[in-house]
C-alpha cells in the first residue's frame, strides 16, 4: 500500500511541476497573432512579443471603439525598445503592414497618451505576422 501511495505522490509531483512551471515571461516570442485589450478602468496595457522573421511582414491593428472617451497612444516595441508611436482617435482604426527588420515586437496602448494616461478607453489592438 505504501508503494501505492508513493507512486502517486511521485506522479503528482512531476506532473505539478509540469503544470506550473510552464514558459518563462521572459521566454522567447513566437510568431502567434498578439493581441491587446485596453479596458475602461486601465491607463495601459502590453501584449506579449511576437517574432518577426526576415522577409516578414507586420501587421499592426489597433481600434479605438467609437464608446471609448478618449483618444488612445500606441507604440511598438522592438525587442524591449520602444520604436515607434502613435495617436488614434475616437472610432478610429489603424490597419497598416510593414516590412521591418527582424526582431521581437510587442505593442503597448495607453488611455489618452503616454504622458498624460486617464481611465474611460476601450480599445484593441493585434500583432500578426506573414
């Protein structure tokens, strides 16, 4: 019985250390769409890295939902640099692809601007790669 029991405590220990020892936040990005929310009680929000290969292209997507308050900043970020930033209106979309040098991106919104973040937006935004 002993043995028994001792079988399942191994069992359970290597499959909870599989469970919760999952990919690091620090892991390596891969090339899975990325998306972002930005709810009305947040300032900003950050997706996880997506990985652009040479010869890639990025998609970036990013919507400013016509019942959002403000206006909302995004900026991208390449491998943990910011490297480019812009502003969207109310009810506006941005759709835009681009050929960009091999890298990690990520894309950032914040509520208003990055200077002066408020509450009351609600927006998304996606990274995809072709």
């Amino acid at each position: 019985m002993k043995k028994v029991l001792l079988s399942f405590a191994f069992v359970g220990t290597l499959l909870g250390a599989g469970l919760f020892n999952g990919p690091s936040a620090f892991a390596a990005a891969d090339s899975s769409p990325k998306g972002v929310d930005l709810s009305s009680d947040q300032t900003t929000d950050t997706s996880s890295r997506i990985k652009l290969s040479s010869g890639q292209q990025l998609n970036i997507f990013v919507a400013n939902y016509w019942y959002s308050n403000h206006q909302i900043q995004y900026s991208i970020f390449k491998d943990g640099n910011e490297y480019v930033t812009n502003l969207v209106d109310r009810n506006g979309i941005v759709n835009t692809w681009h050929s960009w040098a091999a890298g990690e991106y990520s894309i950032r919104l914040y509520c208003n601007t990055q200077a002066n973040r408020l509450t009351g937006c609600q927006a998304g935004a996606k990274l995809t790669v072709k």
